[in-house]
C-alpha cells in the first residue's frame, strides 16, 4: 500500500513543485516589471526635467527672456539697488514728495535720462544689456509707485514666453520694406546691399549681434536704428532679417 501512494505522490510533488516555482517567478517579474515604471514615471515627469534642468539659483527677473521684462522685474534687479534706499541722491522708491517734480517732466524725459543717464544716475542704471522698453517699462513701474499715471509699454506677446518675440520673416520684413530698404536696397550711402553675400561677410564675422548692437546705435551713415522708432525687438528682427538674406 505504501509502494504505492509513494508511487502516485511522486508525480504530483513534482506538478504542485513546479506551480509553486511558476507562481513565484510571475510575482516575481511582475514586481520588478512595476516597480521599474514606477521608477520611469517619477523620472520623466516634466517637473522632475524641469526641476534638474534648471540652473542652481536661478529668480524670477531671469525667469524672463531678454527684452521681456517687465518694469517690476527690471526695477528688482537692477534699479532697487539705488532706488529703494534713495543711494546718491536718487529718487526713493514710493516716495512721492521726492518724485513729484520730476514726474512733471513727464514720461518721455524720465525715459530719457534713464536711459542716456542723467547726473549720478547711470545710463540704463548701469545695466547696458537692458532692452530700451525694459528701461521704459521700470520708469513706469517705479514713476507709478510716486504717484504717476503712466502706461508700462507692453511687454511683447502672451506670457512674455520666448516665442513671443518678432518674428524676422514677417514683422522684420515689413520694417524692412518700409525703412531700411531705402538705403539698403540700392547700397546708398555705402549701405551693404541686400542679399550682397560679399558686402555682408566682413561684417557678419562677429557675429549677427555685432551688427545689431552697432546698427542699434548707428554706424556713420546708417542712422541710430535705421531711423526706426519702435522696439529694440523690433529692430532686431529686421537686423535678423536683413542679415538672412545674406547668408
Ligand atoms: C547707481 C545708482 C542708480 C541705479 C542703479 C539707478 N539709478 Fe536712477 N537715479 C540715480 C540717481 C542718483 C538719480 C538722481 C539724479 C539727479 O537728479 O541728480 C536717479 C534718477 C532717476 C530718474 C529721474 C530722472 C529725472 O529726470 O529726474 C529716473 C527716471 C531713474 N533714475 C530711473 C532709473 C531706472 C529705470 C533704473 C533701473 C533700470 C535706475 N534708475 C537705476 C541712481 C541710480
Ligand atoms: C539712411 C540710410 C540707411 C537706412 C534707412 C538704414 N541703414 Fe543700415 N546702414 C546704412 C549704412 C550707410 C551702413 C554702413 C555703415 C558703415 O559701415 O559705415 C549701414 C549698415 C547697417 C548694418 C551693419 C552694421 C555693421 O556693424 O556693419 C546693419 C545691421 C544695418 N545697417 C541694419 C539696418 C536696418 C535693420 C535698417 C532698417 C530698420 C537700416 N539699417 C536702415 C544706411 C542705412
């Protein structure tokens, strides 16, 4: 009798070995197999790129592409340094009685001596990387601030996000073709001619932000800006413009 049961065992200790080792090995894979989504899900989340992507002390005036500032950003970085305990004898932030008779001059004045510089207070307040509308935009924020009603100029697009910026092909086109073309399209003046390869290579070798901030400024016969009234942004994309067509 007991040959027998022995005999009829052995098969099924062997079946019932064989569930058991299957079982384990499923729970096993399918552990594994969980965890290591679990694993690539925390790691790919755009907040954890994000957050290892962003540079170490990185603040909200930085978190702006230049030129897209806004008059509070722009004044926290960079014009708090004198303003806001009123250094040198500038105009303290907030304070009215300090601010009053200058705001009379009104806006374009104040504009203008924050930008060229005006006795100790520096050009740009000493930040030359500033876009013109940066610094318009803090004599706003902080004209405001003393008791003034002026309009911050806009910051550019939605959101001030980077794509907000002019585009060359459609907004730098078109100040092209109603400014700059009417030098640089017959070579006036000894303007480098539109699209003339050999006119723009010597002057491309430092780069394209080389002729921008020179452009931007003037070069003898080529005026402040080409003569053109808007935005640095602006400008830059006609700047853009122009030097694609010579690439
Ligand atoms: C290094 C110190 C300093 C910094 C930085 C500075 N300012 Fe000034 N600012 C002055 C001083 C000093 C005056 C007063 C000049 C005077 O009237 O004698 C002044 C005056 C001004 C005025 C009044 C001009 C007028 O016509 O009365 C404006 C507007 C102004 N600053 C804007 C700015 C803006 C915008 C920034 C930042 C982008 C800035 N300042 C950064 C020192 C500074
Ligand atoms: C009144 C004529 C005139 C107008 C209008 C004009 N330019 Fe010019 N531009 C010139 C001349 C002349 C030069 C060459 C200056 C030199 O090198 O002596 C020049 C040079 C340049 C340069 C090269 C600067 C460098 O570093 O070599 C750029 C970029 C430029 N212009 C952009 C523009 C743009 C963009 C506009 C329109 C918004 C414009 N210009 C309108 C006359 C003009």
């Amino acid at each position: 009798m007991s040959n027998e049961n022995q005999a009829a065992s052995a098969p099924l200790k062997a079946v019932v070995g064989i569930i058991v080792f299957l079982a384990v090995a499923i729970y096993l894979l399918a552990k594994l197999a969980t965890s290591g989504f679990q694993i690539d899900a925390q790691v790919m989340t755009k907040e954890a790129v994000a957050s290892r992507l962003k540079p170490a002390g990185s603040s909200v005036a930085s978190d702006a592409p230049p030129g897209q500032r806004t008059g509070e950003q722009v004044y926290t970085a960079v014009c708090l340094s004198c303003h806001g305990t009123g250094l040198a004898g500038s105009p303290k932030f907030g304070d009215a009685g300090a601010w009053g008779a200058r705001i009379a001059q009104g806006f374009d004045t104040l504009s203008k001596h924050a930008l060229e510089g005006f006795k100790a207070m520096p050009a740009k307040g000493g930040s030359p990387d500033l876009s013109d509308d940066e610094v318009k935009r803090a004599v706003a924020y902080m004209g405001n601030a003393g008791g003034a009603k002026f309009t911050e100029p806009a910051v550019g697009g939605a959101a001030g996000g980077a794509a907000a910026l002019p585009d060359p092909d459609t907004v730098g086109k078109k100040i092209y073709e109603s400014i700059c073309v009417a030098c640089h399209a017959s070579g006036a003046a000894g303007a480098p001619k539109f699209g003339d390869k050999a006119a723009w290579a010597p002057r491309l070798k430092d780069g394209v932000d080389a002729v921008f901030n020179n452009a931007k400024k003037g070069l003898n016969a080529m005026p402040p800006k080409g003569g053109y009234t808007g935005s640095d942004e602006e400008f830059h994309a006609a700047v853009i413009y122009l030097t694609n067509a010579a690439k």
